[in-house]
C-alpha cells in the first residue's frame, strides 16, 4: 500500500510517500481501507518531535480516519467487508477496571492510533474489532473525519466533563481550530451564551455563523478583560481552552466564581505559571480532558448526520502532499479540519 512513512524527525521533508507491506489482520482485529484521514497539531508535533514519546521507525502518523471494512481476521463477527467505519483513536484494552466501567478513554493500558500504532496516513489500517465506530449511512468519509475527533473532544469536554447548561456563559478559545470551531457550536446547541476567541477577526465572523454571540481578537484585546466587559463583571461559568500558554491564564481570569475549565491540549505554551489564590477564592476548578469514548464518538456522529452539527473543512489534499497539509495548518491560515484522502 502507500502510506506517508516517517523515518525520523524534522521538516515536512520526512514526510514521505511511499510504498509498505499492507497489513493482515490478526485473529480479532479488523482491515479498514481508508478513505478520509484528518490532519492534527498532534501529527505536527510527532514529527518535529516535540509529543514527548519515542516513535518506533519506520512509523506512519493519523490518529483519525475513516473508510470501509476491507478484511477481517478469525473471530470477528460484528464486522463485515464493506461496512463503513471509523477507528476510534483510543486503542483502550477493554479489560481494565476502566475500561470496565465504561471509560475506556482513561484505559489504564492504551495506545493510540497514530502514535503508538501505524495510523491513517495509509490506504489501509488494522484495529481491534472492538475499536471501531459505525458511520451513519447519510455522512460522508470526508465530513466524518472531519467530526470525529473534533466534535468528540469538544463533547467531552464541555458537556461531559464540564457540565455546560443552557443560560451559562461559555468561552471557547481558538474558535478557529476543529475542537474550537466544533466546541462553539456545541455549546450554542446546548443553550449557552458562546464567547469566542481568535487571532484574526475573519476567524471570529466565521466563529459567529457558527453560533458564537460574542468575538475576542486575543492578539489585540486582553480576553479576561473583554468577557468581564462583556458578561457586565460575571464572568463565564465554563471556558475551554486548547492552547495553553497566556491564553490559558486569560481564561481563568475570565471565569466566574464557581466556573470551570476544561483543557484539552497546550500547543502555545504546556508550562504556565498559575495564581492559585485566585482559584480558591473564586472556587473554580480546572479539568484535563482529551480522550472521548466511542460512545461520545457515536454520539455526535449522528447530530452531525442529522445536521444539528456541522463539520467544517477548510481544504483537502491528497495523502501525497500531507506535507503541504503541515505547513498550511502549522501557519495557523486555517479555519476547521484538513484533509488527506487516500
């Protein structure tokens, strides 16, 4: 098959197209021939390697896709050839106590697809039968991709983890990205007030379509001031952040007493200097989050199926030019998801 093969680390050069042994499913596991595959800030970081993991080489990035079953392996009888999939991202074990309650997305023993197994920078991939996600018939492969790990990561955080209600005010930062464009619009389906913010004001009119009541250009307005300007000194009861850095202090800045955040990713900046005076006085709380289940997953496939959410893609290339697909997304000249099909 072919498959954008990394051989170490460095510049989208590394990135390379070329042929390898496709893989054979094993007793239980599942082939999947991929048709979509989403671009992420993590695959940049893998490749730079700035993820913090050692890569086993030659390896092959993609921590999201989606296609069509191609084989399956003996003893697996839920799957068949030719129906419609995506691979959750989370490779749980399903036998730890985690997986047992149902959190598979806190597996005491995962891999993730992508990173510690070969992902879907390829025309095929191989998962456990049981880390598969069945797609709705009426979403297409590049609109599925395209939803999956962002709406997923953003349910997760805003309505599972932070318990986000109707008439709360909510800020979402980097409204631009596909969690921060797919977490304004969940908020605004789950009745909040939506804050959004971006470096630049096209990427705030485009936050605004998609639900968003207020913007904030984070490059020349400072956000904790703007949301207590626009929330009359309230404040937001729940922020999501994915950027880490100064953005994140802004956010705790701008919670309310009681608020909550809720992070799921630090790509502009991992350490940050905190004022915990300010956290127990006010009684806020800070979650950690970024792994949904394949409930989760299912779940906001079908509102997206259904056209209650809307997945946004900015451009598509062919899996050959995934490094062109680095660069335009590490420009941060990208408002959605990116996508490579093979």
């Amino acid at each position: 098959m072919k498959a954008i093969v990394l051989h170490r680390t460095g510049g989208v050069e590394e990135l390379k197209y070329e042929g390898v042994p496709t893989p054979e499913p094993g007793p239980g596991e599942v082939l999947v021939r991929v048709r979509a595959a989403g671009v992420n800030h993590c695959d940049i970081d893998l490749r730079t390697g700035t993820f913090g993991i050692t890569l086993a080489y030659p390896h092959v990035m993609g921590v999201d896709a989606a296609g069509e079953v191609e084989a399956v392996g003996s003893g697996v009888t839920q799957w068949k050839k030719g129906d419609r999939v995506a691979p959750h991202f989370v490779l749980s074990c399903g036998i730890c106590v985690n997986c047992l309650r149902g959190h598979e997305n806190i597996c005491l023993a995962f891999q993730v697809l992508g990173v510690t197994q070969w992902g879907g920078y390829g025309e095929y991939l191989k998962v456990g039968q049981h880390h598969l996600v069945k797609l709705p018939d009426a979403l297409g492969f590049d609109e599925a991709v395209s939803s999956y790990v962002p709406f997923a990561t953003a349910w997760e955080a805003l309505i599972t983890v932070g318990k986000l209600q109707a008439g709360e005010y909510v800020l979402v930062n980097a409204a631009g990205s596909g969690v921060g464009s797919a977490g304004v619009q969940i908020a605004a389906l789950a009745g909040a007030t939506v804050i959004a913010t971006a470096g630049s004001d096209a990427k705030l009119r485009r936050a605004k379509e998609l639900g968003a009541t207020f913007g904030i250009n984070y490059e020349n307005k400072s956000v904790a001031s703007e949301v207590m300007r626009l929330t009359k000194g309230r404040g937001v009861e729940c922020a999501l952040d994915m950027v880490g850095g100064e953005l994140l202090k802004q956010a705790i800045g701008a919670l309310a007493p009681g608020g909550r955040l809720v992070t799921v990713g630090a790509h502009g900046g991992e350490v940050v200097p905190i004022d915990f005076i300010e956290l127990f006085r006010k009684h806020v709380s800070i979650h950690g989050c970024g792994r949904s289940t394949k409930a989760i997953a299912a779940q906001v496939l079908a509102l997206v199926a259904d056209g209650k959410l809307r997945p946004i893609i900015h451009k598509r290339f062919p899996l050959r030019d995934a490094g062109k697909a680095h660069t335009l997304l590490a420009s941060r000249k990208v408002f959605g998801r990116l996508v490579l099909n093979a």
